[in-house]
C-alpha cells in the first residue's frame, strides 16, 4: 500500500506559480510511474505530467513549457511546479502512484486561478 497526501494548492493571480507536493508513505516510490492529475468542475479527470521510474517525463499539451513533474527520492515526495497559470489550470489536483497492476491516489489539493 502506498499512501499519497498533496499539499500545496491555493489560490493564485493569473500568471503566477505555485509548487504542488505528493508526499507518498508505505512504499518508496523509487519504483513507481507517478503522475499528477486534474479535474475540473464538470470535466473529467485529466492527465497532466507523468514521470517514469526511469525518470522520463511527459506533460499534457497545455502546461508543456509551464509545469514541471520531479520527484525527491530521498524524501519520498513527488513535485509539480506550476508557472504562467491560467484561470483554465482551476481544478482539483490528484497524485497518482502505479506499478503494475496497483494505483494508488491522494486525495487531491484545490488550485484557483483567479484575479
């Protein structure tokens, strides 16, 4: 079992940052694909980043260039720096560990982008 918690969203202007956390607990997550997901009120859960065990990353086609996934495997904690926001990143933001047959998720953290 692997335990994810995200902290870190809030509320921002358009066009600033925020670095959202996974801190993850049970299991390194050295093994782990780990990705970041959103969804949106109404809309369905999307994904945004990914970063392999390998440490390949891949990002959605609207935050390449503005979003960057990276993972501590030290501290056991996954990242996602958000830059440039936009009103359309609004949504609730879910970390995901996979390996194999078992996926795990947080329980999400709120980011508003709003002036």
């Amino acid at each position: 079992q692997v335990q994810l918690v995200e902290s870190g969203g809030g509320l921002v202007q358009p066009g600033g940052s925020l670095r959202l956390s996974c801190a993850a607990s049970g299991r390194r997550i050295g093994p782990y694909t780990m990705a970041w997901y959103r969804q949106a009120a109404g809309k369905q859960r999307e994904s945004v980043a990914t970063i392999s065990s390998d440490g390949i990353t891949e990002y959605e086609d609207s935050v390449k260039g503005r979003f960057t996934i990276s993972r501590d495997i030290a501290k056991n904690t996954m990242y996602l720096q958000m830059n440039s926001l936009k009103p359309e990143d609004t949504a609730v933001y879910h970390c995901n560990a996979q390996w194999t047959i078992f996926s795990y998720w947080g329980q999400g953290t709120q980011v508003t982008v709003s002036s």
